[in-house]
C-alpha cells in the first residue's frame, strides 16, 4: 500500500477536528516526513508543530519529532480520486460550481 495513501487514510478515518499524529503510521519516519512535507505543499493537509518526544527512559537516546496533521476538503478530494480511478477528477466540484455561478450571476 502507498504510504501517502495510508497518511490520508488514517487521517480521514480519524479525523474529529483536532490533529493527529502520523509520525508511527511506518517504521521509516523520514520518509513519512518527506511525504507529509509534500502533502502539505500541495494543500492538501495541515500540519501543526510538536516538541519533540524524548525516550531517554525506555533507553532511546534519540529524539523524534511527532508530527500532528489534519486532512482538508482538498486532501479528501484528492484521496477519493486516488480511490476511484474511473472518476473524472481533473476539474474539482468547487471551480464547476463557480463556472456555472458566473452565468447565472
């Protein structure tokens, strides 16, 4: 399974309105990282800043980062076309809608 499907699954399917951490979806953090940076620079989730955690008491001595994120309409958008590849998704229904705005307007 794609692991930028998984993040955007998981935060739909977790999505209450806070932010969630995505950080232990898969064992490789930096690539979550990379794919969670991506995602946000196409719009199509939120991330929120963390402290670090510190597991100096389990006998870790690194510190990792959690990154808290959120999914938005475009993100939905977009994994619901990642779901269903027969749908038409080049024209989102938002620009559709304001097209046939500006003629009735």
């Amino acid at each position: 399974m794609n692991v930028e499907r998984k993040i955007l699954e998981y935060l739909k399917n977790n999505d209450k309105g806070k932010f969630v951490d995505v950080s232990l979806i898969d064992e490789d953090y930096y690539l979550i990282y990379e794919i969670v940076s991506d995602l946000q620079g196409r719009n199509l989730i939120v991330i929120e800043n963390r402290n670090p955690r510190d597991f100096v008491a389990f006998g870790i001595t690194n510190k990792i980062n959690g990154i808290n994120a959120k999914i938005n309409a475009k993100g939905r958008e977009y994994l619901y076309c990642l779901n269903n590849p027969k749908r038409n998704c080049t024209e989102s229904k938002n620009k559709r809608f304001w097209k046939m705005a500006y003629f009735f307007g």
